[in-house]
C-alpha cells in the first residue's frame, strides 16, 4: 500500500489562536484535529495580558513577562477568548480527505511502537538539540542527529512521504552517513508532533554509499551549537536549508511546561533577512511546524 502522511498537512486548517499569530496562523492538521480536537467545536482559552506592558511602562514588581505571579495585580488582565479553526477547502473536498486522514491515521495505530524494517535513501541529517529553559538558566543540548527520508518503503508499504530516523551522536561517527546513501535497518515507528519518527536504529546494512561528503560528526554540531542563533518565527527558506535546525523546547518558567519548536541557524546567521546562503527576504514564507 502506498500512504502519505497526512498529519502534517498545512492546507487545510487556518486557525486565529494568538500562538499561531507568527505562522500566519497556518497549523497541522494532526494539531487541530487529534492533538486539540478543536474542530470543528473551537475551543475556549484564557489570554493573559498587561496593561503596563501593553503602554511600554515597566511592571511594577518587576517581572518581564505575565505570568501566574501576577494573579491579583490590578494591571492585569485574564481574557476569555473563543476561537473555531478555519477550514481552508469546501465540505465536499474534506469529506473525502478525511477518509485518508483516518486511514492513514488507523496504518499508523497499526504499526506505532513496533519493530520495522525500512529502506530508504538519505535526503539530509541534521544535529538534533533540546532547549531547556528555566528561571535562572537557558540550555541548548545535542541528543544525537535527525536523519531525512523524502520517502521509505516500511515494511511492504510505501510512505511516499518525509519521515526521520533519530540516532546517536556515536551511531552517526561510526557510520558516516551522508544525504543520497541508500539504507535499510530495522527502527521502531513512532509519531512526533505528525511526523513519522524512527528510534532504536539496529541492524543497519549500507545498500549503496553517497559520493557527496560526510558534514556531520558529534564534535562539528558541538561547535556549531556554540554559535547557533534562534529565530521566533519559521522561514520557509530556513527550514529547507541544511543549516536550519527544528530543536524541541521545554519553558519551564510557569507552573505549567509549555512544549513548542525552535528553529536556530547553525552558522549563526543573526537575522534571515541578512543569510548570504540564501538570499532574499523571509516575511511571508512562515509555516507552523507544530
């Protein structure tokens, strides 16, 4: 059977939720549908403001950002908002979609948290970092390297679509992999925020080596962490670059964790708009990979 991934789609929902403002409020179809389960009902949040803030006066107990210690301050502000995602194709093209949707999602259940064999070509690998951010301390880790496919054959099915394996900083010195190497292993298939992951890499058997060169090691994406510089937003020309890094973020400043995505440019590009690899202006090209 052949399948694409259609968790990840960003053409059929637009939704106006405030965190999706710096993505031109395009999001997954997997996060409004599976993860929020906010269509087509919406949802109700809360949305915390300050009036200091919002005239450019400093907060009187001096605190940065609005947070849960400011609960009782008379220049506070708690909003209901109600918010409905925006279907983006008519009631008669997404019926049929969501028919795919399920089927995809019902392959996934099937083969989700087991082994696979999977044969696929290298399309890029990129470090993988973690930021943690608390209080009084900001870190950025290296866990290991993010492998590409543009396609793979998983088991005796064809995903016609991106996925990834995750690997060790010490799986990729040993096997210098490189984009356009031909690979089949054995991986245990997974889902990360719509994306098809594969861990626990074993049994690998290099099909057929790449003539382009190895960029990554353990040692390189240490240095490279040390000079990367993050982006609050998504450009779509950053993300294709291979020096464009997605890394998981963990904000653990208020009482609840907030999980969300970072992209950070490894060679240390302070702006988009001035990359000399690939020119030309980022506003516009945003594209919410959550």
């Amino acid at each position: 059977m052949r399948y694409q991934n259609e968790f990840k789609r960003l053409d059929i929902f637009r939704c106006r939720h405030q965190s999706h403002e710096h993505f031109e409020y395009k999001v997954s179809a997997s996060h409004i549908l599976d993860r929020k389960k906010c269509f087509p009902h919406g949802c109700v949040y809360y949305r915390w403001r300050c009036k200091l803030f919002e005239k450019g006066k400093p907060c009187i107990r001096g605190y940065k950002h609005v947070g849960r210690l400011c609960f009782g301050c008379q220049h506070f502000v708690d909003e209901k908002v109600s918010n409905v995602p925006e279907l983006r194709m008519t009631a008669a093209e997404y019926e049929p979609w969501r028919e795919r949707y399920r089927d995809f999602a019902a392959w996934v259940e099937k083969k989700q948290n087991r082994e696979a064999q999977i044969l696929g070509v290298i399309s890029g690998i990129k470090p993988r970092f973690q930021r943690f951010i608390y209080s009084n301390q900001d870190s950025l880790r290296l866990r290991g390297f993010q492998i590409s496919f543009s396609e793979s054959f998983v088991d005796m099915d064809h995903l016609d679509d991106d996925c990834y394996a995750v690997v060790s900083g010490e799986f990729q010195d040993r096997w210098q992999l490189a984009p356009g190497t031909r690979m089949e292993f054995r991986g245990t298939l997974n889902v990360s925020r719509g994306r098809i992951v594969f861990y626990k890499i074993h049994h690998v058997e290099i099909v057929e080596r790449s003539e382009q060169p190895v960029e990554w090691n353990a040692s390189k994406a240490l240095v490279a962490r040390t000079v990367a510089t993050g982006f609050a937003w998504q450009p779509a020309k950053c993300l294709k670059c291979k020096y464009g890094v997605l890394a998981d973020v963990e904000d653990r400043r208020q009482y609840k964790v907030i999980e969300r995505r970072q992209l950070y440019c490894l060679q240390g590009v302070p702006h988009p708009d001035v990359c000399p690899l690939i020119p030309g202006k980022s506003i516009g090209e945003d594209e919410c990979q959550k």
